[in-house]
C-alpha cells in the first residue's frame, strides 16, 4: 500500500494521511485518521485528542467491511480536525460514517 494518500474533501482541500504501519499511529498526538481497503476506498473517518486510540474500531472495519490500513494526520487543534473530517465525510462517504 502507499506511504500516503491525499483525499479531497466536498470543499475542494486536499489533505494528505500518512500509512501507520501494523495500523499502529505511534503517536499520543491529536488528529485526523481513516480505514482504507485494499481498493483504496475510505471505509471510516475519524477524529481523536490521541491518536493511539484511533485503530479501537478496525477490527469491526476490517470484519465488515475488509479494512487493511489504518492512515493518519496529525491535526493539533479541535476545530481544524472537525472541520477537515466533516469536509472528508462529505465527499468520500465511508460507509462506516453513515452507520451501515
């Protein structure tokens, strides 16, 4: 899989995510992440004040919905990550995202 992905939201912005390898973040930073399948379709999109609790749902992910990659972005502050993630959901609607 690729090291990075960029996604653009319904705005237009492009943000670009990060591979965590094992699906493991490495890092108690806040941000931004998303489940990937091995097509590249964004299965879910999240937000977290830690990003080393952002894998707690890929193994419901990859059981449902074959999840295979876990990808991250660092995004201290609240207000840029919700809107980044609303903008990202708008536009790519992860079928984990509207509760199927």
């Amino acid at each position: 899989m690729k090291q990075y992905i960029d996604l653009q939201g319904a705005s237009g912005a492009v943000y670009r995510y990060k591979l965590a390898e094992d699906r493991d973040p490495r890092t108690t930073i806040a941000g931004n992440f998303v489940f990937v399948d091995g097509h590249g379709t964004v299965i879910y999109a999240g937000e977290a004040n830690n990003l080393h609790g952002a894998s707690n749902r890929f193994p419901e992910a990859a059981m449902k919905h074959k999840a295979e990659h876990l990808y991250t972005r660092l995004n201290v502050s609240g207000a840029s990550r919700s809107d980044e993630l609303q903008d990202i959901v708008a536009a790519v609607k992860p079928v984990m995202n509207r509760g199927e």
